[in-house]
C-alpha cells in the first residue's frame, strides 16, 4: 500500500502536526517531512534566530522552499506544514495538489501545550502579545485559511483517535494504492 499523493497536514502550532504524521506516515509506510524541520536544516539555526536574523518574509520564503522540495522529492508522503504555512497563495496552491487535513484545536488547548512544551519556548512570538491572547488572535486570522484549504477537519482528540481519523480520511479521499497501481 502507497500513498498516491502528499497529505498535508495543517493547522496551528501545537495542533499536533508533528505527532499526528509521524504516526500516520508509520501506519501508511510512507515518509514523513515536518517543514519546519526542513527549514531549520537548509538555514542552519532555529526559527527564531533565524527570523531576528532575516525578518518573517525571508522566513516564509524558506517555508515556502522547504513545502515544495516535500513535493518534489517524494512520490507520496506525510507533510506536517508549519502554522503559517496557508499565509501565502503558492502553498495554498501545493496544498491542493495532494490531501490536506486541518487539525483543529481549541485556544485553550494550543495555548497549554505551547506553555508546557520547553521547545516552544524557542519560537518567536508572532503577535508579541500575552500567550494567550496571541494564541486567540493567530487561530483567529488563520482558521477561515485552514478551512479553505482542508479536504477534511479533524477535531480535537487524543492521538491515537486523529491517526485514525486521518487514516480513515486518507481512504475516503483516495489517496491510497496498492502498489499495482488499483486504488483501495
């Protein structure tokens, strides 16, 4: 069983893109790219340094590199995008190419698991406000983008509950072969 297109994952830091494709690129024997990540090895330094460095728009320019050499170097894949990935048009276009799951997330849960995730602490902050406040605000402006782009929104869930959701998601979509070619 292959995958016969990307699935994109998308949604807010601490949504769980991350988690949710690794698992779900483990389930569907896939290979699994977390844009982030590809951003933070092509510069060499962590986002925020990076983003004091060169400012957000140099920043969305790697972003935008790093989601299409996830197309390019794969014939199906698990993409976990990074939260402002639906900011600019050209993504929002990659995203289409392939199946693209929104998982949602409430404020309260974001802002809880940025608080007590070390590695949050890294990020640089998008609003320069509170926490929580700017949690509020990011899902605000970003959440109709999300929608626009997603094949399917997953709700909020445990772990195990979304990688199934986003298997079942998959197959419903079609994005799944079976190596012959036949679609499951």
């Amino acid at each position: 069983m292959n995958l016969s297109k990307h699935v994109f994952l998308i949604g807010p830091r601490a949504c769980g893109k991350t988690s949710v494709g690794r698992a779900l690129a483990c389930r569907l024997g896939c290979g699994f790219v977390d844009t982030d990540h590809a951003v933070v090895a092509a510069v060499g330094m962590e986002i925020a340094a990076y983003v004091a460095q060169h400012g957000w728009d140099a920043f969305r320019d790697r972003e935008t590199e790093a989601l299409e050499r996830a197309v390019a170097s794969s014939d199906g894949a698990v993409v976990g995008c990074g939260g402002g990935i639906v900011l600019r048009q050209r993504n929002r276009d990659i995203l289409k190419t392939g199946i693209t799951l929104y998982l949602e997330a409430s404020v309260k849960t974001l802002a809880a698991r940025l608080a007590q995730n070390p590695n949050e602490a890294q990020r640089p902050s998008l609003t320069g406000r509170p926490l929580l406040d700017e949690v509020r605000e990011i899902l605000a402006e970003r959440a109709p983008l999300y929608e626009a782009c997603a094949d399917a929104i997953l709700p909020e869930a445990e772990l195990d509950q979304i990688v199934t959701l986003a298997e079942t998601e998959v197959r419903r979509l079609g994005g799944l072969f079976d190596g012959r070619g036949d679609r499951e």
